[in-house]
C-alpha cells in the first residue's frame, strides 16, 4: 500500500530519502496559498487570513531556525579561526625551537649538549609536522563553513551592526565637539562640523536634532548681536554718520527676519544721507544689499560704502550703465 506524505519544508525531505523508490511513494508539496475571490464571504475571508496568519508563522519559525542555525556556524567558525591561529602560534614556535637546537648541536661544547640538542631538534620537528597537518585540515574546514551563503548573509549583518557602531561613535563624538564650540561662540565652525557629517548620515536623529539647536542658538545670537549693533548705530549717527554706516555694513544680515533687515538698512541708508557726499548714487540689488556710490570723472561710480554685498569694498569702481538701478542719493 502507497502512503503519502506532506513536507512542508524541504528539510523534512532528508527525513525520508531512504524510504522514497522510483514508484513507490507520492509527495504532495504544500500548495501555494490560493487568491482570495473579490466576491467572497466572511467565511471564507476568515479562513483565508486564517491560513496566511498559519504560513506567516511557519515562515517567520523557518527564518529563525536558519538563524540561529547559521549563528551556530559562525560560533563554529570562529572557534575553529581561533584554534588555527593557536597552531600557526605553535608552528612559529617548533620552527623557532628547531631552529635553535640546531645551532646548539653545532657549536655545544659538552657532547651531551650537542645529543639533547639534536633529539630537541627532532622533536621540534615532529611537533611542528603535526600542527601543520592539523592546520591543514582547519583551512580545509574553514573554506567550506566561509563558503556557505547563510554565512555570508549573517557577516554582512554584522559588518553592517559594525559599521553603524562605528557612525554613531563618530556622531556622538562629533556632537560632543560641536556642543563645545558653540559655547565658546564658534557657531559657523560648529554647523559646519555637523554639517559634514549630516551630509553622510542624513538619517541619524542625534545630528540633525544638535545641528538644529546649534543653529537655533546661533540665529538667536546673531539676532541680539544685530539688534545691539542697530541701537549703536542709531546712538551715534548724528554726530558720525561714517561710523554709523561702517558698522552697519558690515553685518551679515543672512537669515535675519525682515522686519530687522529693514530696520538695518533704513538706519544704514539714513546714516549715508549725512554723509555730506556730492553726486552720490544709491544702487540696491535686494533686501538688505546696496551700495553708496559716486562719479569718479571717468564715466564710472565709485563705491563709499556698502552693506551686504561681498566685494563691494571702498574704492571698487563700476560701469555706470551696469548699475542701471542706481538712483541719486536723495
């Protein structure tokens, strides 16, 4: 009588290799989970999640079973790496052993020296012939457990665990740096440290939430300072508009909220107008950037100040039909 069997897994096969014969035995594999119908019933809706929940199950024990299957191969493989560094040990010392027997027997002066010495060396060379056989067959044994893809597929787990150890020693310690030197008021160089590092880890919480309270901290002192810079600047225009205008163009208005922005440019823009200058043009290329020039004689304006504009410096000369937007200084 034929019996049949159900495997639900292949490795039940090895179970039962040796009662299988050519046409003796049938072996029904699981069937693959059927489609659900669109116009099915509660019933049969039950029954179906039922079985996938059954299957999810089967699949998730599976996965854990090779798990811990190939972790039990890696222990191996470590012990057996451990065991082969231990006999290379052995065979540096035979060799090592051997090698000093045989000078000895060379050049001992008692001939009872130069006997053990040779029975030494021979020893040695006995010692140093069975560890490397045994070496021998952990290699072979290493190479087949190294070739296996479950194997592979667990190192490469480890090396990632590893290698996000590692970014997050380096995150944590960039943070501690950073946090440093933003309490000695270096903010740019703190950004920019977290910055780089934001730009290889853009998924770590830790950086970007440090990078935006160090940002946060910055803005909120480049404000103050800012604001403290207008009060001088007002304070102190009447009686020298130069200074006045001075200070305020050299402040870095980026990121400053508009409301300030205009505060700093209205006050700097008042402080140029006392100026005294004769012909002077007033040329603005946005928010919070613009210059005071005058005519050189040469069909060309001269720059006496400016504010946020990078190269703008005293004395730089322009084309007049360049800086078509330019206005007499009213």
């Amino acid at each position: 009588m034929t019996k049949s069997i159900v495997l639900t897994e292949l490795s039940d096969l090895a179970r039962y290799r040796d009662e299988f014969t050519n046409d003796a035995v049938a072996v029904e594999a699981v069937p693959r989970m059927p489609v659900v119908p669109t116009d099915a019933g509660p019933d049969a809706l039950i029954q179906a999640i039922s079985r996938a929940a059954r299957e999810l199950q089967r699949l998730a024990d599976t996965d854990a079973s090779a798990r811990r299957e190939a972790e039990d191969v890696l222990a191996a493989c470590r012990r057996l790496q451990s065991d082969a560094d231990s006999l290379r040990k052995l065979i540096a010392e035979a060799r090592a052993v051997s090698a000093g027997a045989a000078r000895l027997g060379d050049n001992a002066f008692l001939p009872e020296s130069r006997t053990e010495s040779e029975q030494l060396a021979v020893s040695a060379a006995a010692v140093e012939t069975i560890a490397a056989r045994r070496l021998d067959t952990l290699s072979g044994q290493l190479t087949e457990l190294e070739q296996r893809q479950d194997l592979s597929r667990l190192l490469a787990e480890e090396r990632s665990a590893e290698e996000t150890r590692q970014r997050e020693e380096r995150a944590l310690a960039a943070i501690e740096r950073a946090e440093a030197l933003a309490s000695g008021q270096n903010f740019n160089e703190a950004l920019r440290l977290l910055g780089s590092l934001l730009k290889e880890n853009p998924n770590m919480p830790s950086l970007a939430s440090s990078y935006d309270t160090i940002a946060r901290r910055a803005h909120a002192v480049k404000t103050l300072e800012v604001e403290a810079t207008l009060a001088e600047a007002r304070r102190i225009q009447r009686r020298e508009p130069a200074r006045s205008a001075e200070i305020l163009g050299a402040l870095d208005l980026a990121r400053m909220p508009s409301v300030l922005v205009r505060d700093v440019y209205g006050c700097w823009l008042h402080a140029c107008r006392r100026l005294g200058l004769t012909d002077a043009m007033h040329y603005s290329s946005g928010s919070g950037r613009g210059a005071v020039l005058v005519p050189d004689g040469e069909g060309r304006l001269k720059v006496v100040v400016s504010i946020g504009l990078s190269g703008w410096t005293p004395g730089r000369s322009f084309s007049a039909k360049a800086l078509k937007g330019a206005r007499p200084l009213a």
